[in-house]
C-alpha cells in the first residue's frame, strides 16, 4: 500500500463549513472556512435544517478554493477524511456525502472523523507540537472532557460534564445577559471591562473528589443574581451589571477548568497539557491555565485561536493521521449524531488487543 501524503478534510458537523488539504511532508497546505453564524444570528441559535442547506451551498466553493490556494489539481488529493459525528445529523451527512463521492470519484480511500478527536489533536498542527502522552482539556459547545490520550485513538475519559458544556453553559449565559449568538467570545469580551470583585459565583463540584463537571447551575446562578441587582436599573447601571456578571460568570467557569486540570494532572501524573475545542480561544482560561500548570511543572499546548473553534484543518489532519496508519472506512457514509470518544480505536485495532 502506497504511504498517503495529501488529504483533503471536510467539516460540516454544525454551524461552520471547513475545508482543508493536509499533507504528512509538508503540514497544513490550504484551509477555508465558511462560518453560518450571520445565517442563525436572527434565530438566537442554530437551525439545523438551514445549516445543511448552507454546508451543501458551500462545500464545494470551499474545495475549489484550497486546491486554489495550495497550487493543486483534485488529482493530486491522495485520501479524503470527513467529519462523522457527533453533530448535527442533516448537517454531517452534506459533507460525508461530498467526502465519500470525492473519495470514490477519484478512486482515493476515505476515513470518517469523529469531530472531538480532530480538536483533540489539533495542536498537533502548532510547533512545537506535543509529545504523547498528554492529558486533554476538551472545551466546546457540545463537549467538556478530560480526557488521558496515550497516543492516536488511545483515549481514556477520566471526566465529563453531566449537564451542559462549558460552551453551552457561555451561549446560554450570554444569551440571558442579552448578548445574542454565538455568546461565547461576547460574553468573554464582556466580562474584560467587569468588576472581578462584585460577584463571587460557586465553582461547582470542586469541593468533593472526582474530573466530572456540572456547568447548568451556574447559567442559574447567574440570571438570579441578574435578575436581583438589575431590578430598577438602566443605562450605564445595567450595562455595568451585565459586565459585572459575565466576569464573575467567566471567573467561576475558569477557576473549574483550572482546578480540575490541576487535580486531573496529579492524578494521572501526565507531563503534558492540551486544551482544545472552541473555548480554549478564551484568553482568560488560557493565562489562568498558563500560570496553573507552570506551577506543577506541566507544559500547556493550545492550537492558534483559529483551530480552537470548528475547522476543517483538525479534520484533514486527523484524517491523515489514521489514513497514513493504513485506516480505511468502508462504504457506508458512518455519520453518527452521537457517537462517544471512548468508542473510538487505535488505526489498526483488530479487536484482539486489550485497551
Ligand atoms: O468547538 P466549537 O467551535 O464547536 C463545537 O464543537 O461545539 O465550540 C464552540 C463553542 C461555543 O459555545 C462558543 O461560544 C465557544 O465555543 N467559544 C468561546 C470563545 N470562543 C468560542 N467561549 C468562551 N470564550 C471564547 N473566547
Ligand atoms: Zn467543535
């Protein structure tokens, strides 16, 4: 079998089309994103149907385009990998559907992605890139896991959250503060001009042993206090508070994040630290992480601010990670809503090894 050098990855599990080619001599050739978030702003949310209407609208522009941009032809597109799941069904199905045919048109193997193992390895495409093995902080609007990775589909779960996802967790408070969608990045840029000190908001499930998180109260906690000081208020009053709010808010949820990767690297005693997923763009999180893991003698990774959120590089790397180990999917597209990273196997796995 031919070593594969150039993949071609596709991402269309949600709100953003992404589109990449990878190569394993040359790292990242081309990448093009197309975000929808214009497209939901008015719903307050993603629409799925609308989502897939977009991805179907964009992906094959995008494909045209980073062939464009790295100088290439489709001919020279060795493996395509694409995102399986989990996520927005009718979404993951328009760029499994584009992958698969590509794929097969060109007479090229396909690997079906799982979307959390992209952003789990997408620092592998900074430099430096991190050794295995690592601990994995994964933050985005669907995930948050803390995950022990010993090498490519080596994954164990050491916890998770049991309601909703930090991302989640920003959207939904942001969203009560009246920032609108997607509230994460607004939230943050809110929370720059609070008043750390007004509000002091519990740091859930810190207080009893155990890497699982639980963000849901917290999105609570938050409106109550909203809805108390803000009795009465307006102008510059009100604008203060919301500021005020989303710092305490970002504070409480920074603070978690820190104190169970603090715990979660004594435990486990892992060297390394990786932060993924669309909040490991927040600034905050990463200075606090930053300054935590100095402490405990442990290196923090993150990818660029731009792969941290959904993208197609985290696919086509990925992808050729396990197509260059000799992956194949079958025929079948694979999408799956819902689908567990502890599921997933190492390239090669027969089914007879144990782990
Ligand atoms: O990884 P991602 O792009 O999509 C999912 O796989 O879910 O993550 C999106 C999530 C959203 O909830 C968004 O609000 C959040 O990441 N996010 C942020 C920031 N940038 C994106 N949350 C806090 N601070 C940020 N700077
Ligand atoms: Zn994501």
């Amino acid at each position: 079998m031919a070593a594969i050098d150039i993949v071609l990855g596709v991402e269309s599990s949600c709100d953003e089309t992404g589109v990449a080619l990878y190569s394993g001599r040359r790292g990242l050739l081309a990448h093009a994103l197309h975000s929808q978030v214009a497209l939901h702003a008015e719903y307050g949310g993603v629409v799925p149907e609308l989502a897939s209407r977009d991805h179907v609208r964009r992906l094959v522009p995008l494909v045209r385009r980073v062939l464009d941009d790295a100088g290439l032809s489709l001919a020279a597109v060795e493996g395509v990998a694409y995102t399986a799941g989990p996520g927005l069904m009718g979404a993951l199905l328009t760029g499994a559907a584009l992958a698969r045919s590509l794929a097969l048109g060109l007479g090229v193997p396909a690997v079906a992605v799982h979307h959390m193992e992209g952003h789990l390895l997408a620092p592998l495409l900074e430099t430096p890139a991190p050794d295995f093995p690592f601990l994995a902080l994964l933050v985005s609007g669907g995930h948050t896991m803390l995950v022990a990775v010993e090498g490519l589909g080596r994954y164990r779960v050491l916890g998770e959250s049991i309601d909703d996802a930090v991302g989640e967790a920003f959207d939904k408070t942001a969203k009560l503060l009246g920032l609108g969608y997607p509230g994460g990045p607004a939230l943050a840029a809110l929370a720059e001009q609070g008043d750390s000190g007004r509000f002091h908001f519990p740091r859930p499930m810190t207080d009893r042993p155990g890497l699982d998180f639980s963000f849901s109260g917290l999105k609570t906690h938050a409106l109550t206090v909203f809805r108390r000081a803000a009795d009465g208020l307006s102008g510059p009053a009100l604008d203060r508070l919301r500021a005020d709010v989303a710092r305490a808010f970002e504070e409480a949820v920074v603070d978690t994040l820190v104190i169970k990767c603090r715990r979660a690297v004594r435990e486990s005693g892992l060297p390394r630290l990786v932060v993924a997923g669309g909040v490991a763009a927040n600034r905050r999180l990463r200075a606090r992480l930053d300054q935590a893991m100095a402490a405990e003698g442990v290196q923090v990774f993150y990818p660029r601010p731009a792969f941290c959120t959904d993208n197609g590089a985290m696919i086509a790397h990925a992808g050729w990670h396990r197509l260059a180990a000799g992956e194949r999917s079958g025929l079948a597209l694979g999408v799956k809503a819902r689908w567990r990273l502890d599921e997933l196997k190492p390239p090669g796995w027969s089914g007879s090894q144990s782990g």
